[in-house]
C-alpha cells in the first residue's frame, strides 16, 4: 500500500515511462515540475509552447531543453488543441495544463469532435492529500468541477475515489459520504444522498468499498468524535476517502489543507480517455510534480 505521496512517486521509479503532453508549458512552475519528473525517470515530456519561450525559460532556471521534446506553438488556445491532437493520435498518455487558460484548455479537452472524451463520461476532479495531523493519505472529491453534483453524479464522483485508492494499494477503501450532520434529515440533500449512497454499496451497486454516511467531517476522520457521538462505523475514523456534497465544501477542505496546514496534495480531473492535470497557477512545483506522479499511476490502467 501506499502510504505518502513520495511513495507513490517512487514506485513509478522502476516502472516504463509514460509520455506527458504539456500544453503552453512556457512558465518556470511548470518546466521544472516536467524537468523533476524526467529526472526522477517518471515521464517522458513533451512540451506544446513557443520554442524561443521555452529555451529562455530553460536557460534562466538552469533546465535542460535537451531533456524534452519541444512542439513549436505560441499560441495557447492552439498549443492545448495540438496536445489534445496528439493524445488522441496516441502520441501520449497523459496530459497536462501550462499556462494557457483553464477555459481553453478544457474546451479542447471536451470538444465533440476533435477532444479527448467518451460519450456519456463525467469529468470529476480527484485530489491525493497528505495532510499534517491524520494517519494516512486522504483522497478526496469533487473540489474543483462538479458545483452541485446530483446523485447521479455523486455515484460516479465516488466510483473515481474509489478507483484511484484502489491504484494505490487500498484493496477496500472506506468512504465517508459527508454532510452537516450524522442524522438522515430529509430537508438536507446531502443528508438523503448519503444514506441512499450508503444502501446502494451495501447492496452491491458500488462495490469494493465500504461507504457510510451521512457523515460529518469530524465523525469521518477521528475516531473520539465518533465515540462521543456514540457513532457505529466502519468508517468512523478511517475514512480513505471523503465525497463532498458541492463544490464550495470541498474546495473549502482542500484550500485548508494546502493554505492553511501546508499540507501537501496531488490531483488530477478524472473521466476523459486520459488522466487530466488541471494545475492552478498558485499550484506548487511539488503540488504539479506530484499530480505528474498521480496521472502517470492511473494512466497505467488505461
């Protein structure tokens, strides 16, 4: 099992590299994250920018262009439909956003025609933390694209959760469905959701996993909390994964632990043919290396 995020990078050590397609990658941030992965022999990279951007950036902070193939595009719009273009051709295996826009990056992403998405499929934003004060890894979802996911929506949200802790060695993940409140209340959604969600994995409609809620953050991961609140659960404690109601909660959880505990993340928007990294341009080089390091696991089961 893996159990931090540099153990999740050093098992792709030995592993063949897979090839990252970075769109406009023309920023510092970025290069160096690529440039870290291609040292530590986790990825090929293939960098869509301006070529003249590229190379002065590479000489400024000391990379070597050598260790990249470089796609001649200056414009951004254009550099995310050339990486898209080069995924679908099969010229790579997971992609990643540089500075070009999220907006046009994913418009290049979810095109009908010339994108990278299955009929049907749900893009959902999958987050790896490490946090400072719990005992394990903590994987986490929707933070960042889904606003209000129905239950519909909700089932496929935690199909991913489950699917990446699967990836990193948790056999039976234990999800905590959460909301305000341990207590089915039929006014709250998040509540009714939870318990539905709950059923449907003790019946077997999600399986490989243990799913309880509704859950409140606190029941979900310590295990006093649960004991004062006299809380039977097989979660209560141990949840591996947490599954917000809406966005504004979960995006609320995940800036906290970046920004306010400087706890350290992965992530990456699952539900397209490839593994998607949507990297902030507050994001980290660590943070950006390490999503490099989650899609690269998860590309391999593609």
């Amino acid at each position: 099992m893996i159990r931090t995020l540099d153990d999740m990078m050093n098992s792709l050590t030995k592993m063949p590299r897979r090839r990252l397609v970075v769109a406009h990658a023309v920023d510092a941030h970025t290069i160096g994250a690529v440039s870290l992965a291609v040292e530590k022999g986790l990825v090929e990279g293939i960098l869509v920018g301006d070529k003249d951007e590229i190379r002065n950036v590479c000489e400024e902070e000391g990379f070597s262009v050598s260790s990249f193939k470089v796609i001649h595009e200056t414009d951004p719009a254009a550099s995310a439909q050339r990486a898209v273009a080069m995924i679908r051709a099969g010229e790579g295996d997971l992609i990643m956003k540089g500075t070009v826009s999220t907006d046009q990056y994913m418009r290049a992403i979810l095109n009908k025609e010339k994108g990278i998405m299955n009929p049907g499929a749900l893009l959902t934003h999958v987050a790896v933390l490490e946090p400072v004060s719990y005992h394990k890894l903590l994987i986490i979802g929707d933070v960042a694209i889904i606003p209000k996911p129905d239950l519909k929506e909700k089932k496929v949200i935690l199909e991913h959760l489950i699917q990446c802790a699967n990836i990193l060695g948790i056999e039976t993940p234990r999800v905590a469905v959460i909301a305000a409140t341990e207590l089915v209340l039929s006014g709250m959604e998040a509540c009714t959701d939870a318990a539905v969600l709950s059923k449907m994995a003790e019946r077997g409609q999600i399986s490989n996993a243990i799913v309880d809620g509704p859950l409140a953050l606190d029941v979900a991961l310590d295990k006093e909390s649960a004991g004062i609140k006299k809380i039977r659960s097989q979660v209560a404690g141990e949840a591996d994964c947490l599954l917000f109601p809406n966005i504004e909660s979960g995006n609320v959880f995940y800036k906290c632990h970046t920004k306010l505990m400087r706890g350290t993340t992965a992530a990456i928007v699952a539900g397209a043919r490839v593994p998607v990294i949507l990297s902030s341009r507050g994001d980290t080089t660590e943070t950006k290396l390490y999503s490099i390091a989650l899609g690269t696991l998860l590309s391999m089961q593609n």
